[in-house]
C-alpha cells in the first residue's frame, strides 16, 4: 500500500483518478523479480521427485533389510511390482481392463451424485424448513457404514453393475451437498439487500446472485467427491462382482491367490485414478473461477 | 433530467421514526427530518446510534415500529458500506446490474454502464474483476452501478468508511462533482465531522442510541468545494460546534 504516500496529492485536483490507482491494477500481473518460470517450476516438481525416492528407498529398505527372503512375499521389491504388474502386458491388460470397468462405475456414480447433490442443495438452499427437514437425514445416509447395507443393497438393486454404481453414489454424495449449500448460503449480506431492493424475484436471485457465488465452494465438493467415487466404485466392485471384473475384483482375486506384486499395482492403479480425477476438476475449476476467484488470504 | 418541474414536496421525508428490534434494543425514537431535491444531508453520530437503521428503514429494507417514511422507492440509489460487488462479473458486468434486475435492454444498458463508468473515471477498466482493483476502485464501481439508473434519491451508508483518508477525501470530491451533475437529493451517513461539513448542504447530529436527532446546522459553503475547504476557518469553526453537539448528545 505503499504507492499511494509516493503518489503527488496535486495529481488527483486534474480529475485523472484511475490514473491515481493504476498501480495497484498492475501489481497481480507483474511476476515476482529474480524467479525465472524455469526455476518456478524446478521449485514445485522438485520437492515431491525427492520425496518419491525416499519412499522407493524406504520400501526397498523394508524389503530386502527388514524383511528375510522367506518372508519378502509381504512386500515385494519396486522392480519386482514393475515387472509383474506393469511390464507384463498380460497383466497389465488385465488391470486396465478392471480399471476401465471401476472408472465407469465412479464416473456414472459421481454424474448421479452431482445432478441429486446440488439439487437438492439447492432446494434446501430455498426454505429453512425444507433445510431443516432434509439434512439430518442426509447425515443419518452418511453415517450408515457401506459394509452394514452392503446385503440389503444386493438384495434391492442386484449383485452387479447398479448396486456398485449405488455404492459409488451413497460415497460421493454428502460432500457435494454439503458444500454446495454452504456456498449456495454464504453470499454477502449487503449484495442479497442490494436485490431486494431492487426486486429481484427468487429465480433472478439464485440465477444471478447464490449459484455463482457458490461455485468455488461447488467445486470444491466435486473434487473431494471425485475422489470418494473411485473408492466408491472399488468397493462396491469388491462386493458385487457380477459382470464385468473391476479393481475390486481384482484385488480380491489377487489378495486370494497371495499375488502381492499385482496387488500393490493395482492399489497404484487406482489410486492414480483418484488422483487423475481430481486434478481434472481442479482443472476445471481453475477454467471457471480462476479468473475472478479470490482465493483467501490472496491479497499480497 | 427533470429540472423544470414544480417539486415541493420533499423527496424524502420521516415522520417521527422509531425502532425498536424484537429483541428490545431501540435503535430510534421520534426521528424527523426530510431531504429535498438539490439537498445534501449528512446524519453525523457515534457508532451504534441507529444511523445506517434510518437508511434501511427508508430504503424499506426494515419497516419502522412507529412513523411512517415518504419516499420514491422506484429507483433508489443505495451505496452500502462495503462496494458489494459480484466478485465473478467484470468492472462493466457490475456496473450494468441494476439495469439487468429492471429488465433494461441490452444495448441500452451498455450505454447507461459506458457513462457510469466514464463518470466514475474508471475508463479502461471495464474488463477487470474486482480482485485486481483497490478499496477505492471497488467503491467507484459500487457509486457507477447505482448511477445507471439515474435515481432522484441517493443513501449513502457510510460508504467510505474503508478507504485510507486520501481515496477518501478524493472520493468525497468526486461524489460531490456527482451530486452537482445529477441533481439527486442525497441522504449521507457517517461517523467523520469532517466528511460530513466538507459533503453537505445540511448536516444532522444524532445522539447514541436511542438515536434522535439533536442538533441542526445549515452549512454555508457553495458549490463546487474545493479541497482547500477544510482549512478554511468558517469549515473549523462549524467542524467545532458539530463536535461540541456530539459530545453533548453522547453524554
């Protein structure tokens, strides 16, 4: 704030009062000096990249120190998982297979859950009551442990496909609706008067004034709910196995059969699935709010 | 711009006002007053003494226990403390609100937003989002989109008040230099004995709560002011008795 003592007081008699402020315009935009992208960039990817051969170390440290060759079943060394699980095509197809499979059940659940979890924040977003009436049942649903209706759901919605898509659903759902209602409620005090000042009918309102403010907050829930329907769709695979093989699937066939090496690719597998998941919402979130989005604590 | 018409009632008028919240608190007692066209009022008071109460009661934001308000609530300009912008619409985006909610049409919003926009002196800035501009730009957007609509009546609730003193002082002559084009009858809330001499035609004072209004003084300064006002004696001296009445209605 410091541009404005070096600013002279008779500059602003002329009239010219953007030009008064213009610095502050520019500040975002210039980068910090001495820091070239190269070296911004070395900065970010460097620290995880060391960090993830400490871990390989470590795991190869626990698998030919800790653990003797008799019992090196336990935890297989890195290469041996490379070589079984991903350099051997057959196998590998067999995981991508599984992975395909799952990756339809979590994008499906999760497409459900967005379209039933904002709707319904928005309708609770609409009348206290219908708030009050709804959320604790939305948090009875969250509560319930997946394992304890795991049976009932077979029973309802068949062994297969629906039931893990059900699965994927129940996970995923909670965390959308409770963060699009608190984005949907956390509009400015001043801003609703300004409409209702002016008249603004319900519809005008949410259209103009709740649901854009609300999609930071949106799209945080998608991201952590991107992330629940792939566990969603693994479990539910795990359970109702009929039709196509999943990663559920899998790792209970590979966890059976003592297949440790194709037990630990496949927790890679899907766990880059999460995480390709929410890089893209967080990609697509950055598409539609980056550009105005002020994120807290942002201001230098 | 109806400058020729035979106005004698006053724009806005209160009729002995008062407020008491569900919970007890009176915020006002027997509060009344009216603004004319051409008139700058300013209601000075401590903090807490119902002031921006008198505003939302005369916007209709929150109906009086007592008394009723005359006032044109068609197109009513209403500067809030805060700029309350929409954070997701550019400079120009906000500027044209008010015209969007009155189902104004497109080209002629575009055209109400280029003036307010020119008026305000915010030129060039029509693409930015409101994260990249400062307290006082915020606050220009916020006067540009309540010009849109040309309202015959402005409330401004202590809209300065979070600006460093000199955007504020420079955003007090522009306000002013706005008062003078436009013609509207303003109705100023604050807190600062100077703001409130350096902007008005009259100023009131107001006791802590409950709010009533204790003194009345006439301000003889014409306009345009210059900056150079607030050093005049006549400004000090005013500055001083508005002070002294404070201080008696605060005890």
């Amino acid at each position: 704030m410091t541009v404005e003592e070096h600013t002279p007081i008779g500059a602003r008699s002329d009239g010219a009062s953007a030009d008064f402020e213009t610095p502050f315009i520019m500040a975002p935009a210039v980068p910090k000096p001495g820091k070239s992208r190269l070296r911004l960039a070395s900065d970010s990817i460097l620290p995880p990249v060391v960090f993830g051969v400490f871990i390989i170390a470590v795991w190869y440290g626990i698998s030919y120190v800790v653990l003797d060759a008799d019992r090196r079943f336990l935890l297989r060394p890195p290469h041996d998982v490379w070589q079984k699980g991903f350099a051997d095509w057959e196998n590998f197809h067999e995981l991508l297979n599984g992975l395909q499979s799952s990756a339809k059940v979590a994008f499906i659940g999760l497409g459900i859950s967005i379209v039933l979890g904002t709707s319904l924040a928005i309708l609770m977003s609409q009348a206290k009551s219908i708030e009050r009436a709804l959320f604790p049942y939305m948090v009875t649903l969250q509560a319930i442990p997946v394992l304890a209706i795991v049976p009932l759901i077979g029973f309802w919605f068949g062994f297969g496909f629906k039931s893990r898509v059900v699965v994927a659903v129940i996970i995923s759902l909670f965390p959308i609706i409770v963060n699009t209602l608190f984005g949907l409620q956390s509009a400015d005090r001043g801003v609703h008067d300004l409409f209702t000042l002016h008249h603004a009918s319900r519809l005008t309102r949410l259209r103009k004034l709740t649901l854009p403010n609300a999609l930071p907050a949106i799209f945080a829930g998608f991201r952590i709910s991107a992330g629940l329907s792939v566990i969603g769709a693994i479990v539910g695979d795990f359970f109702f196995g009929k039709g196509d093989v999943g990663v559920g699937q899998l790792l209970r066939r590979y966890a059976n059969f003592l297949k440790s090496e194709q037990l630990l690719a496949a927790v890679i597998m899907s766990s880059l699935l999460g995480v390709a998941v929410f890089l893209a919402f967080g990609w697509l979130q950055e598409k539609v709010t980056g550009k105005w989005y002020e994120h807290g604590g942002g201001e230098v | 711009m109806t400058d020729s018409g035979v106005n004698v009632a006053p724009t806005v008028s209160f009729n002995s006002i008062s407020m008491v919240f569900p919970d007890g608190t009176e915020a006002l007692r027997d509060v009344s007053f009216s603004v004319d066209k051409g008139e700058f009022v300013t209601v000075v008071g401590p903090s807490g003494c119902g002031k921006s109460t008198l505003l939302k009661i005369a916007s209709g934001l929150l109906h009086p226990s007592g008394g009723t308000v005359d006032i044109d609530r068609e197109k009513l300009g209403y500067v809030f403390q805060d700029a309350t912008l929409l954070q997701w619409r550019t400079v120009r985006q906000n500027v044209e609100l008010l015209a969007e909610l009155h189902s104004v049409d497109k080209d002629e919003r575009a055209r109400m937003s280029t003036d307010a926009i020119e008026l305000v002196g915010l030129k060039g800035f029509e693409d930015h989002y409101p994260k990249s501009l400062s307290g006082g730009m915020k606050m220009r957007v916020s006067l540009a989109r309540s010009l849109t609509l040309q309202p015959p009546v402005f409330l401004f609730d202590e809209p300065f008040g979070a600006v460093d003193e000199i955007t504020r002082e420079h955003l007090n002559e522009e306000t002013l230099a706005l008062f003078q084009r436009e013609g509207f009858a303003g109705l100023f809330i604050t807190h600062s004995i100077s703001e409130a001499v350096f902007m008005s035609t009259r100023v009131l004072v107001m006791s802590a709560r409950p709010g009533r209004i204790v003194a009345e003084y006439e301000v003889p300064f014409g306009y345009p002011r210059q900056p150079d006002l607030r050093f005049d004696p006549e400004f000090a001296k005013l500055s001083g008795q508005i002070s002294a009445s404070l201080r008696g209605a605060h005890s």
